[in-house]
C-alpha cells in the first residue's frame, strides 16, 4: 500500500484540497516532506480557500493564498479564546482581518434567509459564527469612547486604546450591523443616552464635517465610525421601540447582511446604454428611509442652556424622540466624472438623482412628505457618499449627508439630517435609508411593503413603557417578551390576508397620497 507522501503530486493536491484551513496549519508539522509540498503551495492554499469561503471578485488584487488562510486561521485561534482580556490586544489584527474577508466577499447563489433583497455569502456566515460569541463582541465592538463612556460610567475596567483603535472598533460594529443595546442586565448599562449625547450635540456639525459623519479635520473628507457608530444606536434603538425589528430585521437585526460590496440583489438590466447600466452605486429605485429627531424644546435646552461647555462630552440624553418611516423613489438624471478640484474621487463617477419621498405610517406629517435631489460619489478615503435634499414647494428645506457602511450596492446609508441652512441652532439628527428594489415604480404590495407590515401597522399603537429606570433585564423577561411575540404570529399571517380581501392595498393608498399630497407647511 503506497504511503500518503509517495502519492504524485496531482493526486495528493486533490486529497489535501478539501482539508479545513486550520488542519493545513499543522500538517507541515507531520513531516519534511508534507512540509514541503505545502509551505508556499499558492494553489492548494486557494483552492481550500475557496472551497470555504466566498471566491474574490474578479476586481480584487492577486491574493496571497497561503497568507489569508494563515489569518483566517489566527483569527479564529484568537476568538476561541476564553477570556475578553486575552483577545482586547488582537483589536488591531482582527479589524484588518475582519475587513478583508468582507471586501473579498462575493455573493452565494441565494439570499440571506431571512431577506429578499441581500445575497448570503460564506465570508459573512463565518464573521456571524465567530461573533456569536458575547465575549467577541465585548473585546472587539465594544472599544470606542463611546463604551468606554459606558463601562467607566459603571465603574467596570476599560482598557487605554488610542483613537484609531477607537476608530476600528467601531467601523467594526457598524459593519457587524446589528446595534449593541445594551452591555449589561441593568438600564443603566444602555448605550442609547451616551449615542444620543453624541448624535445631537450641536457641536459635532461644523463646516469640516460637512454637518455630516466625518472627521473634524482639515484636508479630504474621512469618516468618523464612532459618529456612524451613535447614530447606528440611536436608530437601532427607536427601530426596536417602534416594533420595527421584524419588519426589517434583515437589515437591522441580521449580523453582517449587506455588510459587503455589491450585497444587494439586483434585477438584469436590460438596456445596456441607459444610465442605470452606467450607474456603479445602484441609485435607482424604491427605498426605506427612518428620520428621528428630538422636540425642538429638548434640544434646544440640551445645546444651548450651558454656555460654559467645555470639549468634553455633553451628559446623556433619554427623552424620547420621533421616528418617522418614509419611503423614497429615486432615479439617476446624470452621471459625470469629478474633476481635479473636487472633493470626490475619480476612481468612480458622481452620480446624481432625482424623487419623491412619502411616509409610510404617518402621511398627514407634512415634513415627511417632498421632493428629493442629490448625489453619490466616492470619497479620495474610498467610502461612498451620499448627499440628498428635501424640497418643499419648490424650496430646499433639509439637507442629509451619509456614508454607505460596505461599499456600493451594499446595506445601509446611514448619516445625519440638519437645516439646509446649516442654522448653527439646529435641529438635526439621525438617518438612514436601505434599498427595497430596483424599481422606482414598484408594481405590488410585496415590492413596496417588507415582511409584515400591515402587522405592524395594526400593532403599532401597542407599545408599552417601562416606568422603572433601573430595572433589570432579565432572562425571564426576555422569554416573555418572546413568548408574547410569539403569540401574535397567527395574527401576523391573517391580518394581511383580511385586509387584502378588503381591496385595501397599501400601494393603491400610497400612490393616492403621491397624487393626492395634502398641502405641505413648508417647516
């Protein structure tokens, strides 16, 4: 019987090829001559690479096969760890690590299971995998200011991490997508007041910032993750409030979906010459928008009542804000190269479009309801920008700036909403918009509506509160909670069928706003 190493070459590179990439780690340690067949063996590096994870697209640079397997070993080594204080000095490995899986992710050949607009892929079931662990999340989404804001105001121990360390962690978290509520069982142990004592202090919107996230600094344009980071929490948490989740959970509650360039599903186009066929960013069609903002009242008092404010962060903020759904139909009506002055890259092309917005459960709000123009194009930083005003009666009124977490065609915008103006007294707040469909022109209720919307609509006005300040999260609370969500399932498939029955299409209702508008107050 001939031994595993006397094999030819061919043979014994199809044996090892379906070996898991940790199992490749130690088997240069069984002999010279394994040894040497696979250190530097570039081709069975890839091919096990790809019999895991999703194949590179085709615009990546040439990889290093044995290399990013090496990593990717290293990195579940480091994960499996035990204790939150042995993995806390990977932070800066797992980021960089963490970011090339996803820029290398590729679509699978069917959808997140619990979505019908992002593709699944290996690479992000692995980060989701890995980061199911509570104690994954803790020692690497949960080290910027913010938290440390957080566990210091707990008396719990923090380790000394420089801003750019900061920086990952929190790129880290919102790419990971799901917002972390909560670093505890106490209230107290909440994210949301320290978010919102950063997503509403006027002091965050300058001129350098562009009123929007990015750094406070001089030269080109550079995200500021812990700015997408509070804002990421402040939305996640009204979401939650508002019994959003599951209407949207495949974009709000889903780690890692639509965490990668070109995650989103999208329709052929046909007419190859059109602008859509030109647009890189995927700008046309039919998408989600949620706006939060404070009482004026509140925020005013919040900013502008200590006029001895030093740099230091405001105190927290928990008074409750408004949350508006708004759904907006968009389409490119021109696209052109930045120029050499511009604060664009011309890797990529500006894209500029044109809409309408609507709201989708409050539709006297006249604020909700207008026209929409902007642009998208890509930073000299390479992240995706998206600058979008609302006119009101032929007048711009508000003005957002955002980034796309992933890269085109990917999940969220998230970003912030102020004056057209840049009234330095405000208001402003938090944003974001996901893509529902290509289409501008939705035909059907199931390509306007996500999941269980008439549910939620029925259900809305259901929401309990919580009087207890300090009260603790319980486990028994959370089955709860599940059990009673669970209870309202059978309503859940009943209700959109009764009301269909009715000849009550939601669509039919929408576009009988959009022809219909009710006059706009122009505030």
């Amino acid at each position: 019987m001939a031994h595993l190493t006397t094999l030819p070459n061919e043979i014994l590179h199809n044996i090892l090829q379906w070996l898991a990439p940790k199992d490749l780690e130690s088997l240069p340690r069984v002999c010279k001559a394994l040894h040497s067949f696979v250190k530097g063996n570039q081709k069975l590096c890839e091919d096990i690479y790809i019999h895991h994870f999703d194949s590179p697209p085709d615009d990546d640079d040439r990889l290093d096969w044995e290399t990013e397997l090496h990593d990717i070993v290293k990195l579940e080594n480091i994960c499996h760890r035990e204790n939150v204080e042995d993995k806390e000095g990977e932070l800066n490995f797992v980021y960089k690590v963490v970011t090339r899986l996803l820029k290398h992710a590729s679509p699978a050949s069917h959808a997140v299971e619990t979505s019908d607009t992002q593709y699944a892929s290996r690479n992000a079931d692995f980060l989701n995998t890995l980061f199911e662990d509570e104690s994954n999340r803790k020692a690497f989404l949960q080290k910027s200011s913010l938290f440390e804001r957080v566990y210091r105001t707990q008396h719990h121990p923090f380790p000394a991490l420089d801003k750019k360390q900061q920086q990952e962690s929190a790129k880290l978290h919102c790419l990971y997508g799901k917002p972390i509520l909560e670093t505890g069982r106490l209230r107290s142990a909440r994210t949301y007041p320290y978010a919102c004592s950063k997503v509403y202090d006027i002091r965050q919107y300058t001129n350098r910032t562009r009123w929007g996230p990015f750094m406070d600094e001089a030269g080109d344009l550079k995200v500021d993750w812990e700015k997408v980071e509070a804002i990421l929490i402040v939305l996640g948490s009204n979401i939650y409030t508002k019994k959003l989740t599951r209407l949207f959970n495949d974009v709000w509650d889903s780690p890692f979906s639509g965490s990668w360039k070109g995650s989103f599903i999208s329709s052929p186009i046909t007419d190859q010459s059109s602008l859509d066929a030109m647009d890189p960013y995927g700008v046309t069609g039919t998408w989600y928008r949620i706006v939060c903002f404070l009482d004026y009242n509140d925020f005013f008092s919040y900013n502008f009542t200590n006029p001895e404010r030093d740099e230091s962060p405001l105190h927290t903020l928990d008074v409750g804000e408004a949350t508006r759904l708004i759904i907006m139909r968009i389409h490119v009506t021109k696209i052109e190269q930045a120029g050499p002055d511009s604060e664009y890259s011309s890797d990529l092309p500006i894209v500029h479009y044109e809409g309408i917005s609507r709201p989708l459960d409050d539709s006297w709000d006249d604020n909700a309801s207008s026209d929409l123009r902007g642009t998208v194009g890509l930073t000299k930083e390479g992240e995706v920008r998206w600058t979008s005003v609302s006119i009101f009666q032929g007048h711009e009124r508000w003005k957002s700036e955002g980034v796309q977490l992933s890269g085109p065609k990917s999940g969220k915008v998230i970003g912030n909403w102020f004056d057209r103006d840049y009234d330095p007294h405000g208001p402003c707040g938090p944003s974001a918009f996901w893509k529902a469909s290509d289409s501008e022109t939705a035909h059907g209720t199931h390509a306007v509506l996500p999941r269980n919307f008439l549910l939620w609509s029925a259900l809305i006005q259901m929401e309990d509160s919580d009087p207890e300040g300090d009260m603790e999260y319980t486990m028994e609370n959370e089955e709860e909670e599940e059990e009673d969500d669970s209870e309202s399932e059978p309503v859940a498939n009943e209700l959109p069928e009764l009301l269909l029955d009715a000849e009550l299409e939601i669509i039919e209702i929408t576009h009988h706003i959009e022809d219909h508008p009710e006059p706009s107050s122009g505030a």
